[in-house]
C-alpha cells in the first residue's frame, strides 16, 4: 500500500488519507520520486530527480535530459523500465510525460516542472 497523492498532496478519504495498492500504488512512488528535488533528503540524498533544472536547459536538449532524470530517478524500483520521455511548454513551466513499463504493463505519469 502507498498514500495516494494529487498535484504533490495528499488525498483525502473519509477523514484520512487515502491509500492505494498495484500499479496505482507504484504510479504513487514514480510520481513523487520525479517531483521531489534531488538531494532535498538528508537522509536519503539519492531519493528525487532532477527535472526541476529543465527550465534552464535549451529546448532541443530537454527531452533527453528528462529521460536521464527520469532513469535516474527511478533506477531503485524493480521491474520498472523508462521507455519514453516528452517535454512540452505548460503554462507555467514544464509538462513532462513519462512512459514506463511495469511487469508487462505500459504505464504513465504526468508532471510539471
């Protein structure tokens, strides 16, 4: 089980937080391991990504970039594989698409930076 989360916060559920199982559970953890900055915990320096430096890069090299964030950041789930990246221009920032497979299974999160 993981705490279900939207837009970088917690859901709420009856007057608790929500929790979520399966694959909704693993999207959970790919979503916050890709928004949380990397080296932002002390204790757990490798925990995060850094798709937050993507505003500063050019245009043409952002998608790769965000591929090698995305791999980084999610290289201490098992069974999980990056299989695309795109960044496009958002109203404020970023949105990066990733496109992952796990057990079999074709998977995606949304997010922006």
């Amino acid at each position: 089980m993981s705490i279900q989360m939207d837009r970088k916060d917690y859901v709420a559920e009856g007057g608790t937080v929500a929790s979520v199982g399966g694959s909704s559970a693993l999207l959970s953890d790919v979503l916050f391991r890709l928004s949380a900055r990397r080296g932002g915990f002390v204790l757990l320096p490798e925990l995060g990504s850094r798709m937050h430096l993507l505003r500063h890069e050019k245009p043409s090299a952002r998608d790769a970039l965000a591929r090698q964030y995305a791999v980084e950041a999610l290289a201490e789930l098992t069974d999980v594989e990056v299989t695309d990246v795109g960044v496009a221009a958002a109203d404020e920032g970023l949105l990066v698409q990733v496109e992952l497979t796990w057990h079999g299974e074709p998977l995606a999160v949304e997010l922006e930076v």
